[in-house]
C-alpha cells in the first residue's frame, strides 16, 4: 500500500510539472546570457563532455591518472570557454526541454555512428600484409 501511494504521490508530481494548455512553442524562462555560444558549438561541446563523461572511472579517463578536471580544461581551451561560461550556457540551453532532447538525440546518434565506425574492421592499404 504504501508502495503504491508513493507511485501515484510521483505521478501526480510528474503531471503537475507538465505544462497544461501551454504554448505549442517551447519557451526559454532562462535569461540569455551575453557570452551565448552558438547552438551548434554548445552541441558540440555537449558531445565532447559526454565523451569525456562516458570514459570516465572516478576523477580519472579509463586507464590514465591524470584528473578528468584536466581534460575539461583543455576541453574547454579548445572551444575558447570559461567553466562559467559552459555553466552560463548549460542552463540557459537546459531551460528549453523539448530543443535539449533534440540535441541529446543527435548526440546518442552521433555516437552510435562512432561506434559502429570502430568497431568495424579496419581496412588495409594495398600492398599492406
């Protein structure tokens, strides 16, 4: 009983964080901030971090010892952002839920092809035995 209480207790949350009779357009309630990145170079950055994320063990990269923080870091340099301002842009962009599940989409896309790509096997040049 008390099971099922809790389970009609998060569906009634989960419904009543939807939005009734809302506008067909998703709206960002997120101020914009004036160091936006570009949408594309956001998804970009997005993808870099889940893959920085997805080999990860810890603080460190599967197999190395160096942090994960170094990694971002250069991440980060490479894109020319703060870690403030990937924060910035992180919930400015977070605050459009339907545009964040587009984006994530085209990131799990983009990983499978990733996959698939090394796992295939490898092609060898003429000549090469």
């Amino acid at each position: 009983m008390r099971k099922a209480a809790s389970i009609l207790l998060l569906a009634v949350s989960l419904l009543s964080a939807c939005q009734w009779g809302g506008s067909a357009q998703p709206q960002n309630p997120s101020e914009k901030p004036e160091d936006l990145l570009p949408e594309k170079t956001f998804v970009k950055l997005l993808y870099e971090m889940n893959l920085l994320e997805g080999a990860r063990t810890g603080n460190t990269l599967l197999g190395d010892s160096i942090p994960l923080n170094a990694y971002y870091q250069t991440l980060y340099a490479d894109f020319g952002v703060t870690p403030e301002q990937v924060q910035r842009n992180f919930t400015y962009y977070h605050s459009d839920a339907e545009k964040m599940a587009t984006y994530y989409q085209w990131i799990i896309d983009s990983l499978r092809v990733d996959v698939q790509r090394l796992s295939a096997p490898m092609q060898s040049e003429e000549g090469d035995e």
